[in-house]
C-alpha cells in the first residue's frame, strides 16, 4: 500500500491562514491516507534555506539571544497552523538527525558505486563571508557583500544524463505517459550538479571532507521523505507536489528516490485559486453553507480537485464545483460499504482520479469514511 506524504513546504515567511494554497499537499495527502485507512502521516518541512540563516543570523547581530536554530526553526513553523489546520503529532525537518544519517548512508554507497564523486570545483564565491555565488551573480545574497572572488575547492558532484531526467515511472499513477512540462524544464538543468551548498543549517557534509558545506537542499527534501517512509514502515510512498516544484527538484533527487526497498515517487497535482475564494461569498450565503460544509469543501473537496486537475483550476471552476460538491454533500447518504471503499482504495493506490468526479464514490468520503488504523503501511 502506497504511503502519501507532502513534499517538504519551505519555511518562509507564510501562514496557512494568509496562504491557504501552501497546505493543498499536506491535506491532499491527509485526505488520500484518511480513505486507504492510514494513521496520520507527519507534515513535512524544509527548513534548509538561505533565508532562514540570514534571520537566524540577524537576530544575534541585533542583540537577540535566538534559540538554537533547531528550536528556532521549530517555533516558526509552528506559528504557521490555524485551528482549521492544527499541526500534526509529528513534524519532520529536513534537518533531523534520523534524516542527515540517512543522507549519509546514501551518499556513501553511491560514492563507493562511482555514482557520485568528490572533485575540486572551480566557483565564484563571497570574499566577505565565503558563501557560493551563482556564475552571473554579482553580489551575495547571503551578506549583500559585493567583492566576488574564484575559489577551488571539494564538492559533491553528479553526473547525469538526458536518460536520467525522464519523469518515466517516477510520476505516481502515470507510468507510461511523459510530462513532457517537467521533461522540458528538466532538459535545461545542468548536466553536472553540485551536491553541496554553503549553508549554516542542513545535513552536514564535514563527515565527507567537505567541512563547512551541506548537502543540497533540493537532494534533502527527497531523503526527508525517504526517513518518513522508513519511520512508518511504507515501502511505496508519494510525494505530493506541484509540477513546477517537481520540475524544480526532480534532477536533485536522482539517485536518492529508492533505499533499501523503500521507493519514493511523484504524486502531482495542481494549484487552487484560493485567492479567489471570496467571490464565492455570496453563494455561500445563498446556499446556506455551513461552515463546517464550507470546510470540508476548502480543505478535503479542493485539494482532490488539485489531484485531478494536474494542470490547475481555473477561478471559473470553483462556482460549478462548489455546486456539484453540495450536490453531493446534502444528497442521500452514501454507505461507504467494503465493495465501494474497496474500489476507491484501488483507484488511490494506483493513483486514478476518476472517482472524484463519481458523486456516488465521492460521497462515501467527503467526510473521514474509516477510521484511521494505528497499523504501519
């Protein structure tokens, strides 16, 4: 049984409160857990950011006395949830020890294969604070310094080729088609990545002789999600994520999609125009939706939608689903009977989204329809 977790959400300077759109993976991936029986699943978190060093870092130039970074980390994202989306039992960092041992394993296995390498890199760097620059950056982005300079130093390299950045089997429920979107965006990725970043908070590499260094952010979010499928004993887990953020990750994450018999794949959906949410006002109101209607719609309904609609819904769809959603909501009860859940559970696990728009097997899990298991996947 496949094991949906929510593609590490960046801990920016958001709440879910202002930016409902952040949480469209983790609900999505709590509603798909919630029908196939599932326990809950932890909310997953990169905490790995340039911007989140510069913060940490202009606290204690301030006068602050911050907490220590994991603690720090820790406080914002929980300022992040609202009583419609408390926080889980558990949050997952990609900074946590059990992932960073992981990352290690992982790496070291594959320098042993030859699939990654150590090798000296020519780069431009910040004369100031010696954080990486870009090959056309012209200032840092970590200290503002403008005095660049080349620096040859060890880095963590891959190699990858135009058979490497195929989405092929590695999209959960599409196996044979082609995003040729992602497969684009991927053909203008580098055909050397570096590994390592200069970061003052991740997995560190030091373990490697590459001392002051961290593994990639991009490559941590995927053993994030590998530690999590480890954790719960789920040998299929999906990552719930957009197109463009997979675009944006997939090349980083070759080599570190599968372990050990657990294998980590893509479940893409697309992006709900929540910011258009108060146009439906009125019809709300002429409807008599209830609140607790309005958020199974928002939070449960929406985010199936997003699963279905890979490519996003437009703001003139949310009027038509609102309409067919109370249609099914406040139509005659849907026994969830075995046969029914049965045939859900196969399309969820297989990744089939038709049944979305089947009022009949729609009904039977608008509301939570099993009770959650305490049994590992």
């Amino acid at each position: 049984m496949v094991l949906f977790l929510n593609g590490p959400i960046q801990n920016s300077d958001f709440t879910f409160h202002n930016t409902p759109g952040k949480a469209v993976g983790l609900r999505l991936a709590s509603t798909l857990n919630g029908i196939l029986g599932l326990p809950e699943a932890p909310h997953l978190w990169n905490t790995v950011m340039l911007a989140g060093d510069v913060l940490h870092r202009d606290q204690v130039h301030a006068g602050f006395a911050p907490l220590p970074r994991r603690s720090f980390e820790h406080a914002r994202l929980m300022g992040k949830y609202t009583p419609d989306l408390p926080p889980p039992p558990e949050l997952i960092t990609d900074a946590e020890p059990a992932v960073a041992t992981l990352a290690l394993d992982m790496i070291d296995t594959r320098l042993s294969r030859g699939s990654l390498r150590i090798e000296r890199r020519t780069l431009q760097e910040c004369a100031s604070c010696g954080h990486m620059i870009g090959p056309v950056a012209t200032w840092c982005t970590a200290c503002g310094g403008a005095r660049l300079r080349t620096h040859r130093s060890r880095h963590l390299v891959h190699d990858l080729t135009d058979a490497d950045l195929s989405m092929s089997g590695r999209v959960h429920g599409h196996h044979r088609k082609r995003h040729r979107h992602v497969d684009a965006m991927s053909a203008q990725v580098p055909r050397c990545l570096l590994l390592s970043r200069t970061r003052s908070h991740g997995i560190r590499l030091d373990p490697l002789g590459l001392d002051g260094l961290v593994l990639d952010p991009r490559t941590g979010l995927h053993v994030t999600v590998l530690s999590a499928a480890q954790k719960a004993g789920a040998t299929e887990v999906a990552m719930t994520a957009t197109t463009r953020a997979v675009s944006h990750i997939a090349a980083h994450g070759l080599g570190f999609t599968s372990w050990r018999g657990h294998r980590l794949r893509y479940a893409i959906h697309g992006h709900i125009p929540y910011q258009e949410m108060p146009a439906l006002e009125r019809m709300y109101t002429f409807h008599g939706v209830t609140a607790r209607e309005r958020q199974v719609f928002e939070a449960r309904f929406l985010p199936l939608i997003a699963w279905q609609n890979k490519g996003g819904t437009h703001p003139a769809q949310l009027a038509p689903l609102l309409k067919y959603f109370l249609k099914v909501h406040r139509g005659p009860p849907v026994s969830a009977d075995a046969g029914r859940l049965d045939r859900i559970r196969e399309e969820v696990g297989r990744g089939g989204t038709s049944w979305v728009m089947n009022k009949h097997l729609l009904a039977a899990v608008m509301e939570e329809p099993v009770e959650r298991t305490a049994n590992r996947v």
